[in-house]
C-alpha cells in the first residue's frame, strides 16, 4: 500500500507582517507544497497588493516556482449576508476580481464567506438572506465558468454555516457545480459540538478544501487592549468570528488522525492547510513556533503500512 501525498499549505493569517518573499522562502524551508494568501503585512485586500497587480504577476510567480511551490488558494473577505442588495452588489464585484487574481496566480479556488443569519425568531428574514447568499455563490461560479477559468468559488464553515445542518441548507439552493466547500474541520466541531464523522458525512460531495487548527477549552479571562483590538479587527473582515482557545497543532484536544482518515479513505485529494490565527490572536506563539512543525506532524498521523 503506497503512502498518500499529502498537499500541504498554510494561511498568510499565521505570518500578519511577512513580506511576499519571506512568506515563500520560508515555505519551502519548513516542507510545505503551497499557500493560501489571507493577508500580507497586515493587508486583507489582496487585490491593492503591489505583488498581485497585473504586471508583476510574472515576477511573484516566479519566485514560488523557483521553490517548487503553489499559491493554492485566496481567501478574500467577500460575504453575503448583507440584507441591501447594493450592498451584496458590491462583494459580488469584489469577489470577481479575486477570481481574475486567482486565474492569474494559478490558484484553484477562491474563498468567501456565508456568514451570519437573522435570529431564527426572523425565518423570512432567515430564508432570503440563505437565498441571497446562494445566489452570490452562484454568480461568482458562473463568472468563473464563462471565463473558462478552474477557480472554484467555496464557502468556509465559519460563522453560521460552521453549523453543517445549516451549511447543507445552503446548498441545497445552490445550482453552480464550481461551488464548494471550504472544511474548517476546527469549527464545526468545537463551536457546534460536531463529530467530525457527522460533518464529512454530509458535506464530503462538496469538500474541496480544508483548513487546521487545534484547541483547547480554558477558562474565560479578560483580553488585553491588543488581543481586543485584534478580536475587533477579526470581525470588521469576517463578521462570524468565533474565539476559541488556540494551541499549536497536535497539542490540542481535536481529532485530527480521526478526520484524516476520514478523508483519505474518502477519496479527498485537495489541500491541508493550517490556519495558524495569529493576526487575530496576538497573544499565540508566532509563526517561527507554529509553522515548522506542521508538515511533519500531520504526515505522522498516516496510517502506518
């Protein structure tokens, strides 16, 4: 039985301040295969970045080229959930030019998000927001699809939908085969009380890319002025940002051999990146700490053969 490759990345999240060349020189140090782009030096809108525009394109390929790597994914800040359609109007303008940039880049998928729905003592409100959020789904997949592009559009358990009955909803709106899901395999678990065998087993026909986290339960305490400056920061890019209490990987309580398996043996084929939140959580070890050892620690969950 031959060992499975595993493609293995990390979100910018874990590295706020890196500049684009540290990002990929230190990438191929530490073994990984890629990166999904979050934010470089402390900017979410990757599409003002010098790097991404146009005529550097070539240039900032290059370099990860050169080091066998893959830019595999962004993960924009794109959302809609907004109740004014002026409003999602604007995300979905948004949302196609992360999908130019991933194009240009090579990457496979863009990343938005669902992601807070009216409270459920509101059901019309509820229901149009689930059908307006799957109608920008649908558009931006369509945009990539007449494009001729492969750039998924996926939508991350985060928020609301890290609740996969919710999630499943959703797509049940959907039409667009080029929407997908984006596994936060963390938090579905941890803010939901999922078992991870519960949550692959309704979305596996739409997972086509997973993130990685680990945690532990502590108890509450007060933030300092930088941790709620970052919380507050967390909430104004992705408004259904939970807290949890982040460790470095493998030292935590998630199962992580658990949903390995489950998706090996489910035939998945897409990334494992680790979303270390740094940029969120200024109190956690930096990325010196927690990116080296996360190649090695989730290959040393394979089976053995």
């Amino acid at each position: 039985m031959r060992t499975p490759k595993l493609h293995i990345s990390f979100s910018t999240l874990a590295c706020p301040d890196w500049p684009w060349e540290e990002i990929a020189k230190r990438a191929a140090r530490y073994g990984f295969d890629g990166v999904e782009v979050r934010m470089i030096q402390g900017q979410t809108d990757l599409l003002a970045r010098p790097e991404f525009a146009e005529a550097a394109t070539a240039e900032t390929l290059s370099l990860f080229e050169s080091l066998g790597l893959s830019v595999c994914g962004l993960a924009s800040s794109v959302r809609f959930d907004y109740l004014e359609r002026s409003e999602r109007a604007e995300d979905l303008a948004v949302g196609k030019l992360y999908i130019d940039l991933a194009n240009r880049l090579g990457a496979n998928f863009i990343r938005v998000f669902g992601d807070v729905l009216p409270s459920e003592r509101e059901p019309a409100a509820r229901h149009e927001v689930l059908r307006n959020i799957a109608a920008g789904l649908d558009a931006l997949a369509d945009y990539s699809d007449r494009h001729s592009y492969e750039v998924d559009v996926l939508i991350e358990t985060h928020g609301d939908f890290a609740d996969s009955k919710l999630m499943l909803e959703l797509l049940m709106h959907v039409q667009h085969p080029r929407v997908g899901v984006l596994w936060d395999t963390h938090h579905p678990w941890r803010f939901f009380g999922e078992p991870v065998a519960e949550t692959y087993g309704r979305l596996k026909p739409w997972i086509r890319h997973t993130h990685w986290k680990d945690s532990v339960v502590e108890a509450p305490r007060e933030l300092t002025e930088e941790e709620a400056a970052a919380r507050a920061k967390a909430r104004s890019t992705n408004r259904g940002h939970r807290e949890a209490s982040y460790v470095l990987f493998g030292t935590g309580e998630f199962p992580a051999a658990e949903t390995l398996n489950l998706l090996l043996d489910g035939g998945y084929a897409g990334w494992f990146s680790l979303e270390w939140e740094k940029a969120w959580h200024p109190n956690l070890p930096g990325a010196l700490q927690a990116l080296p050892p996360f190649p090695g620690a989730l290959r040393g969950l394979l089976p053995s053969v």
